[in-house]
C-alpha cells in the first residue's frame, strides 16, 4: 500500500489565497473580489500587491456576482471570495442568470464550507452547495482536498474558461499531496490501489479514506482510493475502471448525501454498472455547533465511518 505523508497541517484556504497571490504577479487580467471578509478568505496579500485589481465589495454578495460578470466582458477573470453559503445560497439567482445562462468567466471561491466551518453553526454550514452549483449548466465544480491542492486548483482555473465553483474549507487539515503539483479539470487521482473495495472520496474526507484503507489493510481487505477534487465534470471513467476490479463502492463527502459527489456517482454506475453502493455524508440534516472534530465524529464523516460503510457495502457483493 502506497502511504502518504502528512507534512503538517494547513488550511485549504490558505492555499487559495497562496495561489491567488501567485496568480496575480503571473496573469494581469485576474481580478479579486471579495464581500467584506478579506482575512477568512486569506486575500490579504493579493490585495497589498495589487491594490487595483482588488475590489471590496462589502456585506453585499449579489452585488459581487454581478460585478465580477460584467468584469469578464471586459476580458477579466474575476474571483470572487465569501463564505461558502454565502457564495452559493445566498445569491443562487445572480449566479444562475448572470454567471451561468450567461457562460460568464466567474470564479466563485468558496470558503468555510461543511460540517468543519465549526462553532458557527447550522446557519453558516452549507451542506447543500456542491448539488446547487452542480446542478447549473456549463459550472464545473471543484473540491479540493488540502493546501497544496487548493493552491494548485486555484491557478489551474484561471486558464479554465467558463464558470467554475471552487469550494474549500476553514480548520487546518492534513497537508499530503505533492507541493506545486499539476492541477487537471475533470480528472481523478488513484491514491491506492486495492482488489476488494473502491473508496470515493472528495475535499477533507480523502485524507479519512487513506486512513481507514490502512485500517482496512489490517483487517485484510484491500481498498482502492480515489481522488475525486471534481465533482462536475466527473470522472467516469476512473470511477468504473475501478469499480470493474472491486464490485463494490463507498463514496465519501462533507455533503448532504442528497446531491453531491454520491448522487453522482449512482447515477454512473446506473447508466453503466449497476454495484452496491453505501454513502459517507449526513444524512439530510442540518449542522450545529461544535469543534470540527466533535462534528466529523457525530455526523460520521470520518475515516471510522469509511471502515463501516466498507464492511457493509462488501457483504452485498
């Protein structure tokens, strides 16, 4: 089993705003947007380089969208920086009408999403953005799952045409995927490779999924890991190369399990090969308040979580 390292905890935000800066000194057409929450998102530092291409636009995320899709007219490519429910929910209309019917060049980053948003509660932790933005055509939908990997999802969209939903977190996280990494729309990563079970995962659950198949190796079962940082478009055809060897799947997200990457991949192995399924994900609920930790644990989107929902998916093959 191939292990991978932690190399120290890091928050994927971090990483956005680390790939947003570097995206600034490298591409003079992205511009920066954010509704008044510049050091949650980490824009600190794009806009002390640069100041004129930075706009604050204050407690007024409508107005954001907006703005950024009338930016891309011009041939800029504006992010746009909130809080995860903020930047979905709250302006799902703008988004749908200005952004996506319109094909506009927009890059909602998203900050603060899940579960792990933590203390601020249920009315902060958006569990159902993955599915509404998934659900927009033209969007594509980005995951990622630690700090290298936001840095590099942050300056690959940049050379992305078209709208794109980029979501990420706010605790630090295990830090383990290669440090300036290439970055590739739409195409999953192979952590492990396992003959008794196929594991799904996306975003802050990919590190529980190493952990449990190392868990599951001592019980003598051999888990395949997948990387999947995009949601839409998803990557098929790793899904069901996979699924050709194990006969079985577990996916596993910091989502409602009504409308994210679970839903998703059903729908593949309906239209293709039908398999037994189990799902990682709250269960049609809403959050509340508490640690990451203590929420993680309580929702069950955790690597002991994965363990179970493996043990049992295996008994239906």
């Amino acid at each position: 089993m191939k292990k991978y390292t932690n190399t120290g905890n890091k928050d994927t935000r971090s990483g956005f705003g680390a790939g947003l800066t570097e995206l600034g000194q490298k591409n003079e057409n992205v511009v920066a947007l954010c509704a008044d929450l510049i050091g949650s998102l980490k824009m600190d530092d794009f806009k002390k380089n640069h100041p004129e291409r930075f706009f604050q636009i204050g407690i007024a995320e409508a107005n954001m969208i907006g703005i950024a899709a009338g930016m891309t007219i011009g041939g800029k490519i504006p992010f746009t920086g909130t809080f995860a429910n903020f930047s979905t929910g709250r302006v799902y209309d703008q988004i749908r009408q200005s952004v996506a019917y319109s094909d506009k060049n927009v890059k909602i980053c998203a900050s603060h999403a899940g579960l792990t948003l933590g203390e601020d509660g249920a009315t902060h932790q958006i569990l159902e953005d993955i599915g509404l933005m998934k659900m927009l055509p033209g969007m594509t939908v980005i995951n990622t799952c630690d700090y290298n990997q936001t840095k590099a999802a942050t300056m690959a969209i940049a050379d992305h045409h078209g709208p794109v939903y980029l979501r990420f977190g706010r605790p630090s996280v295990p830090n383990f995927t290669p440090e300036n990494g290439t970055f590739e729309i739409g195409k999953a990563i192979l952590l492990n490779e396992g003959t008794d079970v196929t594991i799904v995962a996306t975003g802050h659950l990919v590190w529980e999924a190493l952990v449990a198949a190392e868990a599951l190796e001592a019980k003598g079962i051999s888990a395949e890991v997948i990387n999947i940082h995009t949601i839409k478009p998803l990557d098929e055809e790793a899904i069901l190369k996979s699924l050709a060897k194990t006969k079985c799947i577990v996916t596993a997200e910091e989502h409602n399990i009504l409308g994210g990457l679970g839903e998703s991949v059903a729908r593949v192995l309906a239209l293709n090969n039908p398999a037994p399924q189990e799902f990682v994900a709250v269960n049609d609920s809403f959050g509340e308040s508490g640690t990451p930790a203590q929420l993680m644990e309580k929702y069950k989107l955790n690597n002991q979580a994965i363990v179970e929902a493996v043990e049992k998916v295996i008994k239906r093959k």
